[in-house]
C-alpha cells in the first residue's frame, strides 16, 4: 500500500509519513539518522522546489547539513529504504513491468568540489546519474527507483588502447552493466522489461541483461552484420538495419514524437515490420563479454509520410522476447514508447526538485543530497500518473492523498468541502490551482503544472493548519 501523499508525522502519525515509507528502512547502524531520513524526506516532500534552506525550515537544515556528512551515511545506504520497496511493490502484481535505463548529467559547475568530472561540452564540470526507474505498465504509473549510480567521466588519456579501456573501473558503458546488475534475477512468474536506448546498444549489455532471465527492448544504434534465415532456410550475413527495412509491414499505428529542440511534440504514422535474427559477439571485444551469439528480434518502426522539414521517425529494436505476430510487434513498440517517462523523470530531478542547487564543499554530501531528493522526483511524477489512473473516476482521493488536502482543495475550488472527491476530480483541481486552464482541447495536465498547484496547495495547507491549531488552542 502506497504512503497518503501529504501525510506527515505533524498531520497523522508516522504510519503515514512519505519520509517513513522510503526511508524508514535505511540502516545507517543509528537509529538516530534513520530518524533524521524521515523527518528530512517529510519536509522535503512538501517543499520540493528550491534551495535546501528554501525547502527546510533552519532546524532541519542544519541537522540535513551534518546527516550528509556523516561519515556512516552515503547515497547507496540513503536509496537503499526506497529501492526496497520499488522492489517489493513490483513483486506479486500483475502485468508487465518496465524498467527504464538512462544516463543524464547533473551541472555542479558553481561549487569548489575537486572531485567533480567533465560534462556537456567538457567546460563545465559535474557528475552522470544513471538511473533505472520502475514503472508499472498495467497501471500506468512509476514505481520508484531500482537503482541510481553516480558516476564522474574521467579525461582518457591520449594513446590509451583498447584493451586498457575496456578493463578500466570507471568505463562509462559500465554503468548499463551496472542497472542490469540492479535489476537481478527476474523471479519467477514476473515479466520485468528494460528499455535501453542506443546508449544501451552494447553485446556486453545484452548479454548482461540476458543472463540474469531480463526481457528487454534496446533501440540499436549500429548497422552491425547479422545473421538471418533467407526463403531457403540457410543462415546468411545481413547488414541489420538494411534487411530490417525490406521486412514485409505487420502493422500500423500512430506514435507520440517527443518534442526537442529542433520540433514539436508530434504525432507519427509509422509502419511496423518484425523478424528475427543472430546477432554475433564481436570478433574485437567491447567490454566484458563471452563469444556465444545472441538469438534476437528486431522490430523496425519508421514514419512513412513525415511532416516538411522534420526528421523521419525511425526505430530499430532489440529485443529478447519472441516477435513475428502482428500484436507481439505492437505490444513490444507499445513498450518502447513509454521510454521518454525517464526524460521526464530528469526534468523532475532538475527542474522540480532542483537537484543541482545545493552548495557543498564535499561529493560525498552532494551524492546524498541528490538520493534523497531522486527519491521527491519519483513522487512527482506519481502526481501526475495517479489522475491517468483506469480506476482515477471512482477511487477516492483520500486513499492516496491526506485528507487535509482534499479539504482545503475543495474548499479552494469549489468553496466547501468534499471528502468524496475522486482522484481525478482532486488532481484537476490541483492542476488549475498550478495554472492549467482545462479547456476541452488542452492536453492531460503534466507533471510541471500539477507540481506548481503542489507547492500553492502546501502553503494552503499548512495555512489551514496553523489556523485551526490556533482555533483549538
């Protein structure tokens, strides 16, 4: 059962705080930073946005500023209590559940910190987090973290070989082998799909992914020669990406385009075709790998009328999970498109939570700073997954959000309260409250929007609270 959000140990009990949920199993060999976790995490969920003393009333800041540099407290044993429980909720529910690999870089520039590496262009200095986000596909809603490594790029030297790259400790591709390694054996029973994508185009990783019983789809990045099954029967050498483009079509469907610099967000008519293939290990190894090749599927999708002046969608896809039927190839595309959710979940990190803001002198207190808040990103995004809910119309809120906010909320909106309210009838209010306006031809309200209404609804909140606290005293 998932902690009422906007429930706190000031508004009803620890057996509903969010701070206790995700972080009340973190074992520090204190009990005592463990309560400091939680009452952090509290404060933090309710004032995402900002600085730390922005987001901390200056008792808490001081006591967060000696738990991140506490020598028994680190970043793993910090995400240790959330990806426990990512792990348990993915456990024994039913539908498939997607596991979204992906590195982003986080811009420390400003701070005095010796131990920081090269990003972006290599002018500014800062560490890549590598995250592996749950998500619940049947449900429509992100789970939590699996696992979060964070890593500083080093400056290879010139001349390096090969061969001393691939065995280097601080390999960047390492970090894909790492989310593997974080996801584990599958249990049985349970279909657990990574999404990769080109960064994840490596044998190692496949192979990787494919000795723990992980299904995955891996956007494919190479033209690399593979073997095929020819109209005879006979295995013959295919260049990949060139065969699976004269694949016959199996079906046809409409895709979202993320929007970039460059375009829109958009929608694409693509054409979808499926077949399988063999895929070797390289003759020269890259990375840690064995010599046995991989039996594999590639799903092409590709736009076939792309707008003027727009860049033709195009997808080649790995995958280990049989495909040659019509609906196991939209099945397995339906699953890709739910990759961009990890580049929101970097937006929520950054732009919600604003994980590169604070100001330490030490790594170490950074990289606790930045589980912690990873942990708050999570529940952003679950803001906005709980009003596209199937059952949003007929749950009530009150089951997953605190009932002071569905209170003030109503009260706010529509000038009484009501207890009854639905989840989605809260979650569109909340959205109006941050700003959107609800016409019939706006889009689904999005994190960012509901975020804002978020931090309006705190200080609603606790305005509330402190009247009738004073009321009763």
């Amino acid at each position: 059962m998932d902690a009422v959000i906007g429930a706190s140990e000031a508004s009803s009990g620890l057996a509903g705080s969010f701070g206790l949920e995700h972080f009340g199993a973190c074992d520090f060999n204190d009990k005592r930073l463990t309560a400091r976790a939680v009452l952090t995490a509290d404060a933090l969920m309710k004032h995402p946005a900002g600085t730390l003393p922005a987001k901390l009333p200056r008792a808490q800041l001081l006591g967060f500023y000696d738990f991140a540099n506490n020598p028994k407290v680190s970043h793993d044993n910090v995400l240790a209590g959330h990806v426990q429980r990512t792990r348990e909720q993915m456990c024994g529910t039913p539908g498939v559940k997607l596991i979204i690999h992906d590195t982003t870089e986080a811009d420390f520039s400003g701070l005095d910190i010796a131990d920081l590496g090269p990003i972006g262009n290599g002018n500014c200095r800062g560490l890549l987090l590598h995250n592996v986000l749950a998500f619940d596909l049947e449900r429509g809603e992100v789970i939590g973290l699996l696992g979060q490594f964070v890593h500083r790029r080093r400056k290879v030297p010139k001349g390096e070989s090969s061969q001393a790259k691939r065995a280097h400790p601080e390999r960047e591709s390492r970090l894909w082998i790492r989310g593997a390694e974080a996801v584990g054996q599958v249990p049985v029973g349970e279909v657990w799909v990574n999404l990769n994508d080109r960064g994840g185009d490596g044998f190692e990783n496949l192979e990787k992914q494919q000795s723990f019983g992980q299904c995955f789809c891996v956007r494919s990045k190479s033209n690399r020669r593979v073997q095929v099954r020819d109209k005879a029967g006979r295995m013959v050498w295919r260049k990949l990406h060139n065969w699976a483009r004269r694949l016959p079509t199996l079906a046809r469907k409409t895709v979202k385009v993320s929007a970039n610099t460059a375009q829109p967000e958009r929608e694409a008519a693509v054409r979808i075709a499926a077949g399988a293939v063999r895929v070797p290990a390289p003759h020269s190894k890259r990375g840690e790998h064995g010599d046995q090749p991989l039996d594999l599927w590639v799903v092409h999708v590709r736009e076939e009328d792309p707008p003027a002046n727009t860049e033709r969608l195009e997808w080649f896809i790995l995958t280990n999970v049989p495909t040659e039927k019509k609906e196991q190839a939209l099945e397995r595309v339906g699953w890709y498109e739910k990759r961009p959710m990890i580049e929101e979940y970097h937006k929520a990190q950054k732009t919600g939570c604003a994980m590169e803001s604070p100001q330490f002198t030490t790594r170490h207190a950074l990289e606790v700073t930045v589980a912690m808040l990873s942990v708050v990103a999570v529940l952003l995004l679950r803001l906005r997954d709980l009003s596209r809910r199937p059952d949003a119309d007929t749950t009530a809120a009150t089951e997953v959000i605190d009932a002071d906010y569905v209170e003030v909320l109503s009260l706010w909106r529509l000038r009484e309260a009501k207890p009854a309210w639905s989840i989605k009838e809260f979650l569109y209010a909340l959205a109006r409250l941050g700003g959107h306006l609800g016409r019939r031809g706006d889009r689904l309200p999005g994190w960012l929007v509901l975020w804002r209404g978020w931090m309006e609804l705190q200080r609603m909140v606790e305005g509330a609270r402190l009247t009738r606290k004073k009321t009763c005293g």
